[in-house]
C-alpha cells in the first residue's frame, strides 16, 4: 500500500514522512496509530490525530455525520485524554473512533470496567507509585527501560490480573535482570530477537574499556582537526632532521591521548611527504584505527547486552502470551521479555487512563441493545458543578418498569420520536448534546454519564444545534444536513435544536412535522427541540411531546428550573420569569419602565407574584 492511498496524506506529507521514517516504518506507524511517530516526522498533532482516525476507523468516522456531532466526539476524547497517565496514551485515546463491530464495544467495555474496578481495589499508595512510574516513564521518553521499570512497579502494585495480565505473565527477575541491561543502553534498542542487528547506543560508564577507548578516539580526532598546532608544537629549532620531528610527533600525540606509543608509530606513514603531511596522516590514520576499536568494543558490549536481554525469550517459562511466530524449537524466539513489556506497558497505561476517566466522572457501563435510547439519572460531562440528573428515552427500552409508568425515573418506551418543548434556558439543548455523548461513548467501547443506559447501534449520529442565523443560506446549510444521513440506509438518530430559529415560525413548525413524519417513517430514531409545539398538526402516533418547565426565580433572581423533562407534556417559555429578573435588576429609572411596560404585556400579575416568590425565597434563605 502507498502512503498516499492514506486519507490525508499528499505527496508533500508522503514525501516528508518518507524522509523522516521511511516507507515502511511510516506505514507501521501510521496502522498502529503512533501520533508520537507522525509528530516527531514533522506532522501537526491534530493533522496526525486526523489521519490516523481514518486509517484505522474509517467506518466508525461515518457515524459522525454532522460537524455538532464531531464537536461532541472530539471534547468526549479531549476529555478522556486530559486523564491519560501517559502522553503516548493520550495519543492514543484521541485517534479512537466509534467501532462497528458490536464484540468490538463489547471487548472495549469489559476491559474498560475490569481496569477501573483493579484500580479502585488498591491501596492509595499503590496508585501514587504505579502514577509516579507512569510519569518516570514519560520523563525518559518511553525509553524500553522505562517500560520495564514501569512493568515492575505495574506488578508490585498488584496490577498483574485480569485487564493487566500482560503485565504479570512477565517474570519479575528476568524483568530485573533487563532492568540492569538496559541500564547500559542510551535510548531504546530493538530486542525482538537474540540475534538483532539493529544499532544499540551503550551508555558511558557501561564497559570501563569502551569508555576509555571513546576518550582516545576523542582527543584524537580533537588533534586531528587542529593537525596544524600539533606540527608548532612538536616543530622545534633544536630539531635538526626529519626523524627528530617524527619522534617529537609521535611522543606528542602519545601523550596527549594516551594511546601507546608504539600504537601511534604503527599507524605513523613512511612515505610522508614533508613535516605537515607525516603529522596529518599519523592523526588522520590514528584517528581511524582508534574508531574501528571503539566500533569492535561497543559490537561486544552490544552482544553482551543483547545475549543478557535475549535470554529472556518469552516461552522460555512455558507461557503462551507472545505474540510471535513460533521457532522449530517451540520456543517463541521473536518477541524478548523486555519487548513484551514495552508493549503491555503501552496497553495498560491506555487502558487504565480509560479507567481514570470513568472513575472521575463514575461512568457506568451502558446495555446495548439492537434499537433506542434511554438513560436515568443522566449527566452532562461538560457542564461544571452540581448539575441536576435528567432521565429521558427514544425507542424500545426496559428502563420504563412496569407498562404505563412514566415517571421521571421510567421515560415512556415505544416512540421514535420525541418534541422537546420548554423554558428558556431551560435545559434542552443540553439535553440533546447529552444523549449524544452518551451515544458516542457507547459507540466507542466506554461507558457512560449515568445511573443507568440502554444504547442501540447507530450507523449515523445527526446532532445539531440552534443557528441564530434568520437567512435562506442557513436554511438550506441545515436541511442539507440533517436530511441525507436521514433518509441513508441503516440506524440514524436525530438530535436537531430549535429549528425556528433558522426561518420564520410557520414555516419551521411545517419543516419540524416533516422532520419527524419522516423520522418515524425510516424507522430512525429523533428527538427535535421547539418552541413551537402548540403550532405543530398532529404527530405520528409514534410521536410524542414532552416538556420543560421552569418554576420561577431563586432568591439570587436566578431562573429555577426544573430540568427533568415531562413525558408527555408541553412545557411553557414563562418569559413573566424573565421579564421579572430585569425589572427586579433594572438600575436606570427609565430602562425599569420600559420592562415594567412589557411585564404588563406578559401579565402584570404574573411578574408581581414572581418577583414575591423570589423574594419570600431569599428570605428564607
């Protein structure tokens, strides 16, 4: 496959991906989703993160058909990932998508609620060092031994079973033993095999000889590129003949590197051609020879690391948690202890930081179920503090108890579709975007913001908030939107706000009966939020209305509403509420009157009796 056959990816981007990584490393980078390796070659992170959700969820993207909808499913992740233990698992919480396969969600969610339950069941100590570890590991850039000093702390803080088994079919001494291996190593090696080739970069302090080697090569190769001040220094008037000078050179350089001076004689020209070219030429080819014995030392050392870290094949206790392809000795000779713990480091940190975000914000895990959607005791993630739970429901569901309950804890089950109606500020947008996040959440393996949930599959999520835009262009923008991903094949669920605000009231009240004649009629799914419910014509029967009610002004003559929706029912703007906050807030005398005229246009009465409620309130209070 060529890079450029990548959604996103042009011959600019190919090219400097070829460049940084080379095509096939960019190709394995780009199909594990490794936003780390795409940003070091030069890629903006949201431009990686982009790519990557379609290579590897190109199916899933298809659900979100609405840019509302990709704005809830990006601050979901954003979200999830302000959690993340890890920057490379970050990483790879923003490049999930929603998954198409139900086992899929299903696999995702065990392991999701399994990790979060492990964490929760250990001590407060355990948890600060497997985090102090998580974070050590990022601090040496993911290094192999990072990941294995991390795999240590993994188990010794009991994170070793179920959803972390990974981590506890790893030997805790031969995960020791290439702790110190790997202490000998700059950076990270690849130890997929005994026999690798692949360049290690020994640490100073590694091998005593190595390090004494690398000093000559240093000094010399300092001479050598200051080859003219050695010829001054070495040149003197007592040196009457050339053979004094070459002694003079070769005491010198002996000196200054420490290497024997029969070394330097060995590498030391016969055929020089004056002074200048024998000094050149000694340092040049002394230079050389010192090199081959670094390179020939460090080889060693390398194997000597290589055979403590290879020892350690996984298979050699009898496990069967490699991933490799079998030797003819049965041995699983492809894939090192220390290259399993680099991999089940990476999977843990992701899954546990999965864990964190479902425990900070106690996510349930949701049923699924072939059609609908219901939730009781639902919240919205990103609304801050003490916000009031909502129950509420599209379609078949089982959250609705014994046959006729609807209460505000059993939604009615059986309609497709539902009309939002009430108060300002009351609460339904944010309902909707609600029901969407639990939706996309579902989709993608996670569970979700409430006591309890039902979520069906979708093939599409059609998610759309109020435009304040009163023009022909908006009109047709949004019934651009929402109407093809409506009338496609497959499961589509409808969320649309306030669409008089998009053309005038009588003909947004025809345009919403359409919408939702047209919901039940493709068998979708749809909750559409108006104020105009009173000037609908008659609904589906699999219709239904329900409403939002506010009932009145705090002490603070803030608006105290009632955000839990009311099956069945049409709830009322009460704009005596908020005509009765601006008179009560009006500081210039003229500006009063002005509200107090339009509180006599809404009802005197009405403003009157609110503005005592709130006041007896603040009393009380």
């Amino acid at each position: 496959m060529r890079l450029e056959d990548y959604w996103g990816i042009g011959p600019k981007t190919s090219e400097r991906l070829v460049l940084a990584l080379g095509t096939s490393r960019a190709i394995e980078a780009i199909e594990s989703a490794d936003v780390r390796a795409l940003v070091d070659a030069g890629l903006h992170r949201g431009r990686a993160t982009r790519i990557l959700r379609r290579a590897n969820g190109e199916a899933g993207m298809d659900v979100l058909a609405t840019g509302d909808t990709r704005s809830v499913y990006d601050d979901l992740l954003s979200l999830a990932a302000s959690h993340a233990l890890t920057a490379h698992a970050a990483d790879r919480i923003r490049v999930l998508t929603p998954l198409s396969d139900r086992e899929a969600v299903e696999a995702r969610l065990d392991g999701v609620v399994a990790a979060r339950d492990a964490w929760e069941g250990i001590a407060e100590a355990d948890r600060e060092r497997v985090v102090e570890a998580f974070d050590a590991y990022d601090d040496a850039g993911g290094s192999d031994l990072a990941a294995v000093e991390t795999a240590l702390a993994l188990r010794d803080a009991g994170l070793d079973d179920g959803p972390f088994a990974a981590v506890g079919e790893l030997e805790a001494d031969t995960l020791r033993d290439a702790a110190d291996a790997l202490a000998d190593v700059r950076g990270s090696i690849d130890p997929t095999s005994v026999d690798a080739d692949g360049e290690i970069e020994i640490a100073r302090g590694a091998d005593g000889e190595l390090d004494r080697l690398r000093d000559r090569l240093d000094a010399a190769e300092e001479l050598e590129n200051s080859a003219f001040d050695v010829l001054d220094a070495v040149r003197d008037g007592s040196l009457r003949d050339f053979e004094a000078l070459e002694a003079a050179t070769i005491d010198h350089v002996a000196s200054e590197t420490g290497v024997d001076p029969a070394t330097v004689r060995s590498v030391a020209p016969d055929d020089a051609l004056d002074a200048a070219d024998f000094v050149s030429a000694t340092l040049r080819d002394l230079a050389a020879e010192l090199e081959t014995e670094v390179a020939e030392r460090e080889a060693a050392v390398a194997a000597d690391i290589r055979e403590r870290i290879g020892g350690m094949r996984a298979g050699v206790d009898g496990g069967e948690s490699g991933g490799a392809d079998d030797g003819d000795d049965g041995d699983d000779e492809g894939r090192s202890h220390v290259a399993r713990a680099v991999d089940a480091v990476s999977d843990v940190a992701f899954l546990l930081s999965l864990a964190l975000f479902a425990a900070e914000y106690d996510l349930v895990r949701p049923t699924l179920v072939d059609d609908g959607i219901a939730v009781r005791n639902a919240r919205n993630l990103f609304v801050a503090g003490e916000v009031q739970p909502v129950s509420y429901a599209v379609g078949t569901h089982s959250l609705a108890g014994d046959a006729g309950v609807a209460s505000a804890d059993a939604p009615p089950t059986g309609d497709r579709v539902s009309v939002l109606t009430g108060a300002n500020s009351g609460g339904k947008t944010t309902l909707l975007e609600t029901i969407c996040a639990v939706a996309l959440l579902a989709s993608m393996g996670l569970p979700v913001p409430a006591e309890a949930a039902e979520v069906g599959a979708f093939d599409r999520i059609v998610f759309h908030r109020r435009h304040a835009s009163f023009n022909a262009g908006v009109l047709e923008s949004t019934l651009k939107s929402v109407v093809p991903p409506l009338v496609e094949d497959g499961r589509t669920l409808m969320l649309v706000d306030e669409f008089e605000a998009i053309t005038e009231p009588g003909r947004a009240a025809d345009l919403l009966n359409g919408l939702v004649t047209l919901t039940v009629d493709r068998g979708a799914l749809g909750v559409y939020v108006t104020h105009l419910a009173e000037d609908l014509s008659p609904l589906p029967e699999a219709a239904r209305i329900d409403g939002i009610f506010a009932e009145g002004l705090t002490g603070e003559l803030e608006l105290r509403v009632d955000y839990q929706p009311r099956f069945g029912t049409i709830g009322k703007s009460t704009p005596e509420f908020i005509v009765s906050r601006l008179v009560a807030n009006a500081s210039d005398r003229g500006v009063r009157a002005g509200f107090e005229h339009l509180a006599g246009a809404v009802g005197e009465e009405a403003v009157q009796r609110t503005l005592s409620d709130a006041e007896w309130a603040g009393d009380d209070d």
